[in-house]
C-alpha cells in the first residue's frame, strides 16, 4: 500500500507502508531507504 508522509514542515514523501508507530508516524520505504514522518489525511 503507498503512503505519504510529511517530514518537517514541508517536504513530503510518498512510498509502500512499513509500520505504524506508537506516536503516530508512520514509516515508508522508497528502495532501500525508510523514512518515518506524519501521515497526510485526505481532505
């Protein structure tokens, strides 16, 4: 499943679902890489 996320205050990243984390973030992967931020909720 693709995810976005945001990290900081503007840059966002779009990539296949990790896990979700205790706090709320979520963590995606884009290749080899795993980001973790806020989801963006649809409007």
């Amino acid at each position: 499943m693709i995810k976005t996320i945001v990290i900081g205050s503007c840059v966002s990243v779009q990539g296949t679902f990790v896990k979700a984390l205790a706090n709320g973030h979520v963590v995606v992967r884009v290749g080899q890489t795993e980001f973790a931020g806020r989801p963006v909720v649809a409007a």
